[in-house]
C-alpha cells in the first residue's frame, strides 16, 4: 500500500471515529443511562486511548528513528515513513481520541452511578486531556521561530503529565 493510499485511510478513520463519537456524544444526552450506551462508552473511553497512545507513539517513534539512523539500522526506512505519517496526521489522531473521550467522560460523568474514584480521576485526566488540545493549537496556531521550540516543549510536558494521570485512571479509576 502506498504513503498516499494508506494516509487516505488514516485521515477516512479519523474523521469517521469523529463523526461517530460526536453522533454518541448527542445520543448519549437523549437517551441516558442504558447496558448498551454504557458498553458503547466503555468502547469509546478504549479508542481514546489507543488515539492518545498513537499521537503519543509520534515522540517515540521520532527517538528510536535518530537512534536507528545513528547506528545505520536496516530498517531505518520503515521507522521513517511511520514517523512521517504519524507526523503527518498527529493532530487529525489527536481530534478523534478528544472526541471519543469527551464523549466517554461526559457520558459517565452525567449518566452513571461510578465510584467516585473513577469519575473524578477521568475527570482530572479529561481536563488535562483539553489543556492538552487548547495547547496544542496555540502551538500550531501562533508559535514561529523560537518561540515554536519552547512551545514544543511545554506541549511534550503536558502530554506527560496527561499521560500519568490517564495511567492513574487506567489503573485506580
């Protein structure tokens, strides 16, 4: 498959798992607490992990990419296209996981009788998750020069901290 078919497919996925969970999110809202909403929400909270988890795999791919061309790795190729296409499609990725765990961490925060451990630690990481996105797009919004690097770096220390508190309620919540 090529860079251009398989980039196709990943920019149709995302606006689909957009649309779908926005579709949820609205549905959600009329019909309330239900087995098959909350299932459907269970799935949504796995999907918006898995799209944090990708955008996240953009910075680690990156670091094993200039590790492996130092060494002159055979595969160093292969590691480069995944890195070009995460790169490419990082903040379409980022869109999906929000809307998948907006609709998630609405949903059980209105709807549902949850330990309070759960709804407050989905919560905390909901709010990290949104300062996450807003920073993100000031970043690609007004960041140039120097300022881009240091707004970078502020970017990846978020995504750190929303990545400990998504572990916290991965494992407590």
């Amino acid at each position: 498959m090529s860079k251009n078919a398989l980039s196709k497919w990943i920019k149709f996925g995302g606006y689909i798992v957009i649309a779908i969970f926005t579709g949820l999110f609205i549905l959600g809202f009329m019909t309330g607490e239900t087995d098959l909403m909350s299932e459907l929400f269970e799935k949504g909270g796995t999907i918006a992990e898995i799209g944090a988890i990708t955008a996240f795999a953009l910075w680690m791919v990156r670091l094993l990419f200039l590790q492996l061309k130092k060494r002159n790795f055979v595969f160093v190729n292969w590691v480069q296209l995944a890195f070009k296409l995460l790169r490419e499609h990082h903040t379409l990725i980022g869109w999906a996981a929000f809307s998948a765990a907006l609709a998630h961490g609405s949903y059980f925060f209105l709807q549902t009788n949850e330990e309070w451990e759960s709804i407050y630690s989905g919560l905390a990481t909901l709010i990290g998750f949104a300062f996450l996105v807003i920073f993100g797009l000031t970043l690609d919004k007004w960041a140039k020069g120097k300022k881009y690097l240091t707004y970078k770096k502020i970017h990846q220390a978020i995504a750190i901290v929303f990545g400990l508190a998504l572990g916290v309620h991965l494992l407590f919540g």
